[in-house]
C-alpha cells in the first residue's frame, strides 16, 4: 500500500489534445496483465527527454536518444512512443539493439511513418532478450484502443513492482488561456535517477518550441525526479519525456517570458507530484521522508549530504522501525565527503523537534519527542549548516523487510 497516495481517479485525468494512448496484453513476461503501451502524438508535437546516465544504458534508451538527436538534425518531428513492461531489454548487446529497432519499425509501418518518428522504452528484467514477437504481435491490439482518455490504463500498463498506477493532471492559466497537462509515472524500486527503473511521461497541449521544451525537461527533471531515492540505483532505463502536443492555444517560445515561468512552474510541480509517487509507493516502503538541507556553500553540497542521509541503511531501517537512533543521521552527514563541514555549527531538527544543537544534542531534546515524530507516515528531516545560503531536497522512504522479500522475489 503506498504511503497516503490514494489511487488515481480515472475520471480525473484529463485528455490533453493532440495525444492518444493505447494498451495491450502481450504476454511479454506474464499473460492477462497490460504490458504494451502506445502514445501516438500530433504532427504538430514537439518531444524532449532526459535519461539515465548510467552506462549500462538500456537498448531502447540507446535508440530513443538517437532518434531525438537524428530528428532535431533534420527537424523532423516524433509521432509515437511505445513503452512495454516486464523485460527492459537492458544487457542485451546487439540484439537487444535489433528487437528495440524492430519495435520501431514495426509501429511505425502501422502509424505510416518512419522509424526513426518512434521512441521505444522500456521497463523490468535486466540481462533478458525482448521477446520482440510478442511485443510486435501486440501493437494492433494497441493501436485499435487509441483513445485521448486512455491515461489511467497507460499507468497501469507501464507498472512493474507498482502497487497502483501513478498519474495525475493539472492546468495553468497563461495569457488568459487554459493550458492542459496529464503525467504517469512508474517506479517503486531500483530507484535513484540521474538523468542530467523509473519512467515519467508528461504531455501538455500548449506548442512550446523544441529549444524551450528542451530546458524545460531538464529543469523540470532536476527539481522532481532527480531529487528522489528508493535504494540509491540507478536504473538502466530511467527516461522522462515531455511532449507538448502543440493543439491548444498558447505558445512559448522564448525561456526568458513571463508565459515560461508559468508553465515550467506547473510543470514542475506535476513532475514532483508524479515524482513523489514513486517514493510513496516504493517497495515496502511505510514512511515518506522529506530531507531538507539549508544553509549550504552550494546546492550539489547540500544534494550530496542529504543523499546520504537518504541512502544510509541504517536510517532507512531506523524510520521503518520508529526508532530515534538519530545519531545515525550525524553519521551519514559525517560520511557524505565534505571535508571543510564544520560540525560544531550544526544543526538537526525531526520535524519540530530541534535534536543537534551547534554539533551536539540538545540538552532539551526528549527522546519521546523524537519517538512520537518517527511514529508518523511523514516526517521532514532539516539540517542546518550554517555555513551560506544554499539548499536543496530530497524525497525517500524507509527500509522494510518487504523491501527484502519483493526483491529477492522479483524475477519468480
């Protein structure tokens, strides 16, 4: 059960014009569960991505960037992803790049395009071949249900480890006019991206022109999905794509206007929503934690002591258990490598709890105190460093026994 994240409503999200979705079963690892995703876009959509960078990166992640590169060369435009689930075609060599590009080319001869107007993704078992025939033998069954309201079922058909579908809606007013924006997401363990197996889409109706749409991924990127952690791996497949169909009424052309801001604060947002998902449904997870850490030199200083704190096991299990063993906490800021911190200046509060004071425990902490906040589904870790004026936050959860048993389980 994810940690107070209800199911996602069908009725509540909302089709964005100029994109369709549909989904099939077919059988690429399980039978009778949706497994095969197509997004098929309007001539007018613009498409940008951010990937893993891992370097064991996945075949389709292999062939997704470069028919984005290939494309914006000869400013073509992409008109269908597909994505299935269950194997991630990822440790696969040269085949694994061949049944990634049969993907394509098969789509792309039912949507009467070219190959390279494809992006392939996908999802599950690293070190397997793609049971490509299976995969190509369901496109029609997917193409037939191509519906703009189809959002609910694409999360569940992209689902791996999930325990419910992730997906939401938003819309912001810009020059007076309704901009609509829909998102899935995927994830629940294997689960630190580093984008300069989780996957996000989110498609917006506004045209947006490719270099905007370019850094608005980024930036949406970096403040959402890169400042999550399950267990601190990053997958082989990680991707977040952004698409902006192009069929509303507002366009953005330049970074540097007012209509931007409004639109890379929405998106943004939505991206974090969708983001936070993952977290709270991460395997096993009971606890959603946020981990705010101010008063850095810079921001990658501060990313890189809240990781820390993120990824320690020993906190991890701490949380799960409700245990105030917070000195384990000064450990993993100790650990995180930077070699100028000056302790003595800092401090540590568990939500309202003031715990570390200028390096050292409070003399009016309370252990029932810190024990009545590990008792809550949400808790905020602040560190104070007190040495300038940089922050930055990270979400993650605990660390459960059923983290264990779902991953020693994963592949029977």
């Amino acid at each position: 059960m994810a940690v107070n994240s209800p199911l996602p409503v069908a009725a509540d999200l909302k089709p964005v014009a100029g994109i369709r979705l549909g989904y099939a079963e077919a059988g690429i690892r399980k039978a009778n569960r949706k497994d095969l995703l197509v997004m098929e876009l309007a001539p007018t959509a613009t498409v940008a991505g951010v990937f893993t960078t891992n370097r064991f990166c996945a075949a389709p992640v292999q062939v997704a960037k470069a028919h984005l590169e290939g494309l914006r060369m000869a400013t073509g435009t992409i008109r269908a992803l597909v994505v299935n689930t269950g194997n991630a075609n990822a440790g696969t060599g040269d085949t694994g790049l061949a049944a990634a590009n049969a993907t394509c080319a098969a789509l792309a001869e039912l949507l009467q395009c070219e190959a390279a107007q494809i992006l392939p993704f996908s999802t599950g078992v690293i070190l397997e071949q793609l049971p490509v025939d299976r995969l190509v033998a369901g496109l029609p069954q997917a193409i037939a249900n191509l519906k703009e309201d189809n959002w609910f079922h694409a999360a569940e058909a992209i689902m791996t480890t999930d325990t419910q579908p992730k997906a939401a809606s938003a819309t912001v007013q810009i020059q007076g006019k309704t901009v609509r924006m829909t998102g899935i997401s995927k994830g629940a363990g294997m689960i630190k991206p580093n984008m300069a197996t989780m996957l996000g889409y989110l498609a917006l109706d506004a045209k947006v022109a490719q270099p905007v749409l370019d850094h608005l991924v980024k930036q949406a990127a970096d403040q959402s999905f890169n400042c999550i952690t399950i267990d601190g791996d990053t997958s082989t497949n990680d991707s977040f794509m952004l698409i902006a169909t192009g069929a509303g009424e507002v366009e953005i052309t330049e970074i540097d206007s007012p209509e931007y801001r409004l639109l890379a604060t929405a998106v943004t947002a939505l991206a974090q929503k969708l983001a936070h998902m993952i977290i709270r449904d991460g395997e096993g997870a009971t606890k959603f934690i946020t981990i705010a850490v101010e008063e850095g030199q810079s921001v990658d200083e501060c990313r890189k002591i809240a990781y820390s704190i993120a990824h320690s096991p020993l906190v991890k299990t701490a949380f799960f258990a409700s245990d105030p063993n917070l000195g384990r906490i000064l450990a993993a800021i100790g650990y995180a490598g930077i070699g100028d911190l000056d302790v003595s200046k800092l401090n540590l509060y568990l939500d309202d709890v003031w715990v570390a004071k200028n390096g050292g425990r409070n003399p009016d902490y309370q252990e029932q105190d810190g024990q009545r906040v590990m008792q809550q589904s949400e808790i905020t870790i602040r560190v104070r460093l007190a040495r300038g004026h940089a922050a930055a936050t990270v979400w993650t959860c605990d660390l459960s026994h059923d983290y264990v048993s779902i991953n020693a389980d994963y592949r029977s």
